[in-house]
C-alpha cells in the first residue's frame, strides 16, 4: 500500500524531489528511488524534516516504527497512518499527545486512481489536517470521512473488498470454462460486465436491488441463477466473510 500511494502522488503532480521515501532493505529503497525518482532517506530523517507523514507499514510494526521516530517527530507534524487495525490513539500515545494523527484506509485501486480511501480524525486533528490528507489522498480516488469507530469495519469492506471482487471474478471465468468458453474470451466477457455493471451503479444513483431487478426476467435466465445462489447460501457467506475480515482488523490492533 505503501508503494501504491507513493505511485499515485508522483502520478497526480507531485514532483518527486518533493517526496521522501524510507525503506527497511537497501535494494528495496534503491528499487523505490529508480522507480519513482523520489530520495530515499531514513527514517529519522523523514521524520524530522517532512511536512507530512504517512506511517504504512504492517500492523505488527507499527509500534517498533513509532519508537524509532518519536524522538524526532515535531508536536505539529501531520501523521498520516494507513495501518490496518491501528488506532489514532496508538500513534498519538507514542509519538506524543499533541500530535495530530489522520487514520486512512485505502484499497489498492490506488493503482489506477480509483481507490476508495476512508479518513478519520485523531484526538488533536482539527479540520485543516483532514483537509491536507483528502488533498494527498483525491487525486488517487474518492475519499469519505468516517468516524474512528468505523474504521474496522471499513477495511472489511473497502480495504479488503477488491480481493472480493477479484474472487467473484476467477469463479465466474471458471463458471465460463466449465461451459465451454476459452479462458481469455471469458475473463473478457466477465471484466466488462462487471465494469459496466459497476459504472451504472455509481453513475445511476439506483439501488443495486433495482438495477438486479432490472436484468431479472420472470422465470428466466438470471432469476435461476440466483436461486441457486440463495440455495448455497452466498449472501450469507459474505456478510460472514467480511465481519470476519472486521474481527480480524481488531485484532491486529491488539496485537
């Protein structure tokens, strides 16, 4: 994730002279600086000298980061976490109770500037830091302002949600493997619907009941589809799957 949104500012406008990257292995900073033209830097030294920074390394390591940069961490200083599972108040106790801490998670669509990023505030963050990090973070995609408490729940949902959509993807071009259809022209046929059926979604303003409705014939095609899935019972297994995902952003939290 942390490569994703680094990629994301260069390609929104950000000059990468403007930007500091740090990384635990020497090749893997070497690889970032090739790529992205950024400086690679250590951890201290982002710390002291970066209007902004953004903490996205993995939940289990978040506390060791923190210890290495609270010496040098100015109490004004913007921290943007994007760290599953890891509270505002987790940073603010280690870096220092004036520090204004933003809470993003994001998904990897980052990628290709459609990721959906949900912030909240920290104790100590006023309205012009939620600011900064939407304007960091739109250029790459949408950005909704959630409370804290949600958070867990949005990295089920968003963070994770397009390992969802890639599952649905490969059993669906099974599906069309099993009915004789090349791979390739079913991964084709499958992308696209999905695509379209995603765009006329967002742009419609209809509820996904309605436009199901729409492709659902009495006693056709789609309606014995979705029996069947009724019968394994799939949308149960989703709402069970991502409040699994939830439980499992808790926990990391707790260590």
């Amino acid at each position: 994730m942390g490569e994703a949104l680094l990629s994301g500012l260069v390609r929104a406008g950000r000059r990468p002279n403007e930007i500091m990257a740090t990384a635990r292995r020497r090749d893997r900073g070497e690889a970032l600086r090739e790529r992205y033209g950024v400086r690679v830097v250590s951890n201290a030294e982002a710390a002291k000298t970066a209007d902004t920074l953004i903490l996205a390394v993995k939940p289990q390591d978040m506390a060791t980061l923190l210890a290495e940069i609270a010496p040098y961490v100015p109490a004004d200083r913007l921290v943007i976490s994007v760290a599953a599972g890891i509270t505002t108040a987790f940073v603010e106790s280690r870096l220092g109770a004036s520090v204004p801490v933003v809470r993003v998670m994001s998904n990897t669509p980052v990628l290709v500037d459609e990721a959906m990023s949900v912030i909240s505030a920290g104790a100590h963050a006023a309205e012009e830091h939620m600011k900064q990090a939407e304007a960091l973070l739109s250029p790459v995609g949408k950005v909704l302002r959630i409370p804290e408490s949600q958070q867990d729940a949005a990295t089920a949902l968003s963070g994770s949600g397009p390992a969802y959509f890639f599952y649905l993807v490969e059993a669906m071009v099974d599906a069309g493997i099993l009915l004789g259809m090349p791979r390739a022209a079913a991964l084709d046929m499958v992308t696209q619907s999905i695509v379209g059926a995603a765009i006329m979604l967002r742009d419609s303003g209809e509820h996904p009941v309605i436009l199901r409705e729409a492709v659902t014939s009495p006693g056709g095609t789609t309606i014995s589809a979705i029996a069947e899935l009724e019968r394994h019972r799939v949308r149960a297994a989703f709402l069970d799957a991502i409040e699994a995902a939830r439980d499992r952003s808790r926990q990391l939290a707790s260590g």
